[in-house]
C-alpha cells in the first residue's frame, strides 16, 4: 500500500510516499525559510501563495525520486489542521481534487498526531501503546497521554508562547536571524549555561506550561547587562531553561502516570541540548525514549502519510467532509464543512 502524504499547515510544503506505513520510498519539502526570513516569522497570506506555486512540481519530484507514478498510489493523507488557514487549503484542496480524479481513499491528518508518528515511522515500526508524548514546536507545547490510534487525553498545553516561537522572538530581538531556534543553539554552543539564572516557568505546578514570563526575564537581562552581555551565555541558559521545564514536565507526567514509553517530537525536539536532557532522563528512570531523527522533527509528509495508514480506518464515514481548521483538538472528529 502506497500511502501519499501532503503537509502544508506553515511555511513547508511537504510530499511523500510511504509503504505499508513505515518504508520511505520519497520525502520532499520546499523550504520557504528564505522567503519569511525578511519578515522575522511567517506571514500567511505569503506563505500560502508559495503553497500553490511549490506544491505540484513537488508531487512530480516525489513521484520521479520514488519512482512511481499516480496509478501506483493506493490512498491520500493530507493535514487538515491544526495550522494557518491559508496554507491548510492548498494542501487540502490538492489532496481531495487528486482523491477525487484517481478514486483513492482521502484521509483526513492531525498535525500533531503526525508528529508523534514520526518518531515510530523512524523506527519502522507500528505506533506502540500507552505513551507520554511531548509536543513542542512553533505553534505548540503539548503533552499527552496516549492509549490507543486517536485516543489522547491532554494533560497540558501553552498558556501562551510555544518555545520555538519564544526562541524566535529571543532571536530576532538579539539580531540573530530568523529562524530562532538553529542560530540560537549554534550561538550558545560553548556557552555557560548557569551564567544567567533564568526562571522554569510553572515548575512543579501541573502540566501546562507558560513561556511568555521566561521571555521577559531573557529581555531584562539584556536590558541589565547591556554592553556586559555575554550572548553565548545567554543563548546556553535560555536553552537550559527550556530543557528543564519540558524535561519536568514529562518525568512528572511519567511518574504519575506509571508509562514506561516517551514520545517527543516537533521542531524543537531537533535541539541539542533539549535532546541532551531528554537522554539522561531516559537513562534516569530507565523509560523508552522515542525521538524522530532531525529530519522528521520539522513538518514533513512523511509523517502524514504515516499516521494516514494507520488510522485510515477511523476517518469517521465521510472523509469528504474534512475541512481545514486552524484549531483542532488531537483525538477529537475531524471538522467538517
């Protein structure tokens, strides 16, 4: 079974295809990096314009790398949110309108749910139950308790920021570039880590999770310090401080649930220090640690095309209906027109 994926929920369309679930046979993306770096963040209007350009050269590349062609395809999985509205259409309308001309089974995607898959896909294996999984990116920081194919219980989310937004903003009010979380792991390479004691936002207060303050705290150093900054420093403690709080949160997740399985995943899972820290935990308390290789953490359709498979069968009964959404509860039914 041939699965083709579309990604298109930001700034990275993404096509690929995907045997029986788990054998990458193609995996694409064009980047828009260059185009939003002038912005300092992703504009959406601008981002879905590059959707509709980049998106069917991609699909004939994917087809040309994995040397198939549309008639070898068995059924298409697309994300239908959460993300920018703009940017979900174009990859909605394409999956559906090639669905519809081939007579293939359309699949409706959750993003989120997409990214925890990867981290099975990368060991080519089923998804395995029950789970903790961590989800932090741009857009997100969630944590989840998983039971079963689209069954999560959400234990906590952002009240505010995600962490790749709050390294985003750091960056760009340092002059770094954009995005932030890359030129912020190479500066703070080398950098002392408990030069600048930054706070754990919400630490040992539940699940949810708040970056906004931590913000602020990295911007009053800056104002403090002055001509004394050290920014390999500063950029070493910011991540150290992001590495404790999402570390904290999933052991106490982990421990109060009794799992034995951790699943992160998302664009700032491809952190350094982050994966750092998540390794020691995982040696501490003797747990399964999942994390997608670099190239999976980021939006990519082979993520999709993977959950698509394996959860084909809980599209609900009419798939058609899908819509995109920019807010979407994992777990919950797809939204419908």
């Amino acid at each position: 079974m041939i699965t083709l994926g579309i990604e298109s929920s930001c700034d990275d369309t993404s096509i690929a295809l995907v045997e029986d679930g788990w054998r990458v046979r193609a995996s694409l993306i064009s980047s828009q990096i260059e185009v939003h770096r002038r912005f300092g963040g992703v504009v959406p209007e601008v981002a879905a314009r590059k959707h509709y350009e980049a998106i069917l050269p991609v699909l004939r590349e994917a087809l040309g790398t994995a040397g198939l062609g549309l008639g070898d395809l068995g059924q298409i999985a697309c994300t239908v949110g959460p993300g920018l509205l703009g940017p979900l259409l174009v990859g909605l309308s394409t999956a559906k309108g090639l669905a519809l001309a081939l007579e293939l089974p359309f699949i409706p995607v959750h993003h989120l749910e997409a990214h925890l898959a990867a981290a099975f896909l990368a060991r080519e294996q089923e998804p395995a139950y029950p789970y903790v999984g961590l989800i932090v990116s741009g857009g997100h920081a969630t944590l989840v308790l998983a039971t079963g194919p689209r069954q999560f219980t959400t234990l906590g989310r952002t009240a505010d920021d995600a962490p790749g937004e709050l390294l985003d903003k750091i960056a760009r009010h340092l002059g770094l570039g954009y995005p932030g979380g890359p030129v912020i792991q190479k500066t703070g390479a080398g950098g002392d880590p408990a030069r600048y004691p930054l706070p754990r936002p919400l630490a040992g207060r539940g699940y949810g999770f708040s970056f906004s303050g931590l913000k602020t705290a990295v911007l009053h150093v800056v104002r403090d310090e002055g001509d004394r900054l050290v920014l390999p420093d500063l950029c070493a403690s910011l991540q150290a401080a992001v590495r404790d709080t999402l570390c904290g949160k999933l052991e106490a997740a982990l421990v109060e649930t009794g799992v034995r399985r951790a699943v992160v995943a998302g664009g700032v899972a491809a952190n350094a220090v982050l994966r750092a820290g998540l390794d020691e935990l995982a040696g501490r308390r003797a747990i399964d640690l999942l994390i997608p290789p670099i190239a999976l953490c980021t939006d990519n359709a082979a993520m999709v095309a993977a959950q698509g498979f394996h959860t084909a069968s809980l599209s609900g009964p009419d798939p058609w209906r899908a819509n995109a959404c920019a807010d979407w509860a994992m777990g919950d039914p797809f939204p419908v027109l």
